[in-house]
C-alpha cells in the first residue's frame, strides 16, 4: 500500500501540523497593543488607552469623540438618552456580567427567593431583544 503510514516509517509531514487559526480575541489583542497618532497630545498613543478613554467618555459624558488622523480634525458623536442607556447597560453586563434577576431575602431561618420577572411583550433595557437599540 503506497499511501499508508507505519510507525517507524519517515513522517508524511516533516513540518509537523500546520498552525492553527488565530482567535478574534488574540487578533484583536495584536492589533490593539499597536500604537496609534494622537492630534491631541500630537504623540503617539496606545490604542488601548484611547479605546478605554473613548469608553470613559461615551459613559460619563454621552458623546464620543473619536481622534481624526494626522491632519484631520476629530469627530464627535452625541449620544442621545436611549442609546447611552444602552451602551451603560452592556457596557456594565459585559464587565459584571448580567444583573441577577432576583434577590435572596433572609427572614431568620428562612430564605425567600423574589424572582423579577417582566410582564409579556415588555422589553428590558440591555435584552438580548434590544439590540438594535443603539442603531436607531
């Protein structure tokens, strides 16, 4: 048989396997540790910084000003109240993970569970049925 492999035979594949497929995450790790021109500072900065900056801001102000490149000027975004709402809340659901949809209540030797539920057809802020709630 020509095309079967016996151990103690030479390798079919000297190079061993080929490597594997990068990640999103390692990708987009890679490409935000690069550094990036900075108008403000007329610097070069880490994208990291301004990503996390660019965060800090859409959050405590409800804008974003996004860094123009060398020569250009920035342009800024405004938030309306629907849209910061939604950036808030999966901005904090992806940092602390979902809100719990209940809470414990302790009553001496007895624990009660209160369990939120929404009434039908009611939407929840951050659901996954309001996606697009930052596209409108």
């Amino acid at each position: 048989m020509a095309g079967k492999w016996y151990k103690g035979m030479p390798s079919p594949n000297p190079k061993g396997r080929p490597p594997r497929e990068r990640s999103l995450t390692n990708l987009i790790e890679r490409v935000m540790s690069k550094r990036m021109y900075d108008p403000t500072t007329g610097s070069q900065r880490s994208r990291k910084v301004v990503f996390a900056e660019l965060l800090a801001e859409a959050t405590t102000r409800g804008r974003v000003t996004f860094p123009g490149d060398e020569g250009e000027p920035s342009r800024v975004v405004l938030l309306n109240a629907e849209e910061w709402t939604s950036f808030v809340m999966r901005l904090l659901n992806h940092v602390d993970g979902p809100a719990r949809a209940g809470i414990d209540l302790d009553v001496g030797d007895v624990t009660y569970r209160i369990q939120f539920v929404p009434s039908p057809g009611q939407r929840v802020a951050g659901d996954a049925g309001d996606e697009d709630a930052g596209n409108r």
